[in-house]
C-alpha cells in the first residue's frame, strides 16, 4: 500500500487540543497566530476555528477527501511571513 501520511485539505478530523470538547471538522489549511502556526478548520456549522499547532495532543482521521478533489498540499513553512 503506497499512502501518504499527511493531514489532506478536505479531510475531516477529529482534534483534540486541550479542551474537554473535542473539535471535529474539514481541514481547510494552515494561517499564521502571532508567531505560531494555526490549523484552520471548517466546523459543521460553517464557523471556521484556528487552532495552534503547539496545542493539537492528537489528531484523527475521520473522512479521507477523495483523492481527485483533495486540494493542493500545504508546504512546511509556507504560512511565515517577511
């Protein structure tokens, strides 16, 4: 099985990043929170929530995107600015 293990845009995930509630939604990319790197997801209610990245305890995959629709990848690094 040849399969890339990396967190897809389009995927749905399970977050766990400290809160007694877990946050589930649709992976739409990295931004920037001060100097720190945030994971952006789309909850079923369209809010969109940034999480930082120093704050995920865990991850879980719980809808692939289909590989056709799956967005460009997210380059390391690519949401630093100046």
């Amino acid at each position: 099985m040849n399969m890339d293990y990396m967190i897809t845009e389009g995927s749905k995930y399970r977050v766990n990043h400290g809160d007694e509630e877990l946050t589930e939604g649709v992976f739409k990319g990295f931004s920037v929170i001060g100097n720190d790197t945030a994971m952006v997801f789309e909850l079923a209610d369209g809010t969109l929530r940034f999480i930082n990245s120093s704050q995920i305890i865990f991850l879980d995959l719980l809808e692939s995107a289909p590989v056709e629709a799956a967005p460009r990848k997210s380059e390391p690094g690519s949401v630093y600015y100046g």
